[in-house]
C-alpha cells in the first residue's frame, strides 16, 4: 500500500544543500532560543571549511550544544555519529570505541544512528543524504507546522525521532527551537512549556501520561506528534481527553527508516484510538507472516560495519522491521507487538540480554529472566524475575548502581523457577 503525500522524484543534492534551501527564506529569525542563534548565522557553517567523510562523535554537551555541532558537521560533509549522556558512559564509551574502529565512512553516508549496546558491541544505522531528505520530504506531506513558530526539543539527539522529526524539521519550518535541558520534572516542565509559549512539543506517550497527573489548565501545546513506543487505545483516549486543546499525531517509524513510516491524523486520532495510521509519502508497506514490512528511500544503507544483519534485515529492498502487524478494512495500520523481545521504552530500545549479562553479575543470582509488558495504563515496565539467594533490595541496590536508569527493571521477583520450553529456551512473557 502507498502513502498519504505527494509525488517525489529523485533526489540530486547533500542533506545540508536542502536545509540551506530551507532555511534561507527564515534568515532573520532566530534558531537557537537559548542562545539567540539566528538562521542568518546557522547558513554561514559551510563557511568553516574541513571534514568530508570523517566520523564526527557528537552529543557529550547539552542539546543545544550537540545540534550546533550536528550542523556544523552536515555542514562540512562529515557523518555524524549522535550520542546521548543520558544512556551512561558505558554507552557512550562503547560508541566511541566503535567509531575509533573505523574512522572514515562513505560520504554519501550523513549519519551512524546506534540503537543498542547498553553493556555490549553496539549497533549502527547507517542513513544516507538521500534517507534523510526523503523523509523530511514524508513528514511534510501531512505535519502542518504552518502559523507556529515555537517548538520544545526535550528528548536526545541520539533519537532519529528527535533529530529528524524535530530538529531538522523544525528548521526546515523556521521555527525557534527550545531545548530543555534539565532532568525531567512534570510539574517543572509544565512551568516551562507555559513560560516560553511553547506551541509544538513531540513525545512518548509515556511522557504524556506523567503530565495528565497535574493540571492541564493553560496547556499551550498546539500540535504534537507521539512517537517511540506503542500508543494503546486507552492512552491515546486519556491524553486526547486530558488536552483537548492540543491537535495529537500518532505516528510509527523505526530507525531504519531514517525514521517516519506512518501517520495517523488528529482529525483520527480518538476514531481510530491506538492505530499508526496510513503509510507516508512514497512509503510501501505489507504484511508478511503477521510481520510488517516497508519499502521506500527511507530504507537504510545498512548496518555498519554488519553485512550479516543487514542482509537480515533488508531482504530485496524491502525492511523487515520486527513489529508484528494487522491492518483494519479502512487501511488503517495497527501494531501488535514484537516479533522479537527487544521492548521499548520511552523510545529506547532495551534487548532484554543486556540487562540480564548485568543482573547475572549481581553476588548470589544464579540465573534470571526480563521481559516487558503493557500496564493497564498503556506504559511500558520491565519485569526481572531471578534464581538465587540474593535479596530483591540487594539485587536493585546492585542494579541501580551498575545499570543506566532507563533499563531499570520496575519489577524485581525472585522466583523458584524460571520456564522453560521443552528445549530448554526461556520463556519471556
């Protein structure tokens, strides 16, 4: 099936040559609200000269910090490797070393995006020029951003999401972007959201929920996008009710797909409560044994440094994305859950694995099992049920000192057992 948008031909130019398109009509705005950056001064990066190919780390300083640096490197030509503080410095450390490995990419390569490698090697997306642009081309086909000119960036750069839904599509719009830059309060960020007017703030579902709590009164958000993690019919309810006010997308994407695969519209959005809409712009999509499927320009150029998965994930051009699938008689699109037991949360994969390796660490475990589940609330929790002697409040001291705290289990157990099939593979459920 394609999708909602226009016509798109090929595409003959760099990501920073179409930005630069862009951002010339907005030269007299400002950018960067927190430090006043002006459009005029963003245009003049490519005047710094250098790079071409080289892999650039960025992301050690704040959000506003990393996206000058992201620019200045499409700017030069380099491909940038984003990385987030908030994952650990074992993560980051472990991107760094990926990166030392190998330092020269393709050039035609604008980003390395690692989604995993919490306590491993981890793994790399790599997304050209023509990715990026294609789906900056996608989201414009149906996220109206026309007579707005305030957005809040809270998540990480590291996230595909939030670098090319957000960031790079907020420039492409001339809005004034506002990054916040502390840890996470409701109430605090509520205040935030109020003082500077914002009028476009993309997020979880999950975050959503934590300001549902407090009062809604004044909320100024007029759009926004949830994204990251499975919306269920009973959230997107709650939070459409909560802000009346505010015109809710849902949409679906993956990081291999540079990310935007599907919409589902405002005037939808309580109609068709929990569905991911329709395919975007020249996006195809199938089901395969239950499995979805897409097809576009959006597709990665692979796995870096991974011919191996990349052949399994990319099978005659079509991206296996291991979210299993059905569709309604209207052609509208619904996940049911992984194929695979990788769980998201608040928009960062989590490979059960990576936690256990940690947990088998832990004096006195002996053997131990995580899986997530959907609560009642439609919020993501990992469950931890474990062998061994150690004590539940003994094993989550352990955990809260050596595991980042988005990969903290919610639910710690200890059990007599753990189930098995009768060939002897755990059974996570």
């Amino acid at each position: 099936v394609g999708g909602i948008g226009g016509d798109y031909g090929e595409i003959h130019m760099r990501l920073w040559e179409y930005l630069k398109e862009k951002m010339l009509r907005y030269a007299d705005r400002t950018a960067f609200a927190g430090t006043g950056l002006t459009y005029a001064e963003l245009l003049r990066f490519d005047e710094i000269g250098g790079g071409r190919g080289a892999l650039t780390v960025c992301g050690e300083n704040t959000r506003e910090a990393t996206a000058r640096e992201i620019l200045k490197s499409i700017a030069k030509g380099d491909t940038v490797v984003p990385v987030a503080k908030e994952y650990g410095e074992k993560w980051c450390a472990n991107v760094r070393e990926a990166v030392r490995a190998n330092g020269q990419v393709c050039g035609e390569t604008a980003f390395v995006m690692f989604t995993s490698g919490t306590t491993g090697v981890p793994k790399g997306v790599m997304l050209t020029d023509e990715n990026i642009i294609f789906n900056l081309k996608y989201i414009s086909s149906y996220f109206d951003l026309s007579g707005l000119s305030r957005i809040c960036v809270a998540r990480p750069l590291a996230h595909i999401s939030a670098l090319t839904g957000e960031l790079l599509y907020a420039l492409c719009c001339g809005m004034t972007i506002y990054f916040y830059e502390e840890t996470f309060m409701p109430q605090r960020f509520l205040r935030f959201l109020r003082e500077k007017r914002i009028e476009v703030f993309c997020a979880t579902p999950t975050l959503y929920l934590s300001l549902v709590k407090y009062s809604a009164k004044d909320f100024p958000v007029k759009v926004s996008a949830l994204s990251g993690e499975r919306l269920t019919e009973t959230t997107a309810k709650k939070i459409s009710e909560s802000f009346p006010k505010t015109k809710f997308y849902n949409v679906y994407g993956l990081t291999e797909h540079s990310p935007r695969v599907s919409a589902l519209l405002p005037d939808e959005f309580v109609k068709k409560a929990g569905s991911i809409g329709k395919p975007i712009g020249n996006a195809n999509v199938k089901i395969e044994d239950g499995e979805l499927l897409v097809k576009s320009p959006c597709v990665m150029k692979g796995y870096y440094r991974d011919e191996i998965r990349t052949r399994e994930k990319i099978k005659e051009g079509w991206l296996y994305t291991g979210d299993m699938a059905h569709t309604d008689g209207e052609g509208y699109y619904y996940i049911d859950g992984r194929k695979d037991d990788m769980i998201i949360r608040a928009g960062i994969n989590i490979f059960p694995e990576e936690i256990e390796e940690e947990v088998k660490k832990c004096p006195n475990v002996e053997d131990c099992i995580v899986c997530g589940r959907t609560g009642e609330d439609g919020v993501t929790e990992i469950c931890l049920n474990y062998i061994g002697e150690c004590e539940p409040a003994a094993l989550r001291k352990y955990l809260a000192g050596n595991l980042n705290a988005h990969f903290m289990p919610n639910v710690i157990d200890r059990t007599d057992k753990l189930q098995r099939t009768a060939s002897g593979k755990k059974v996570r459920k």
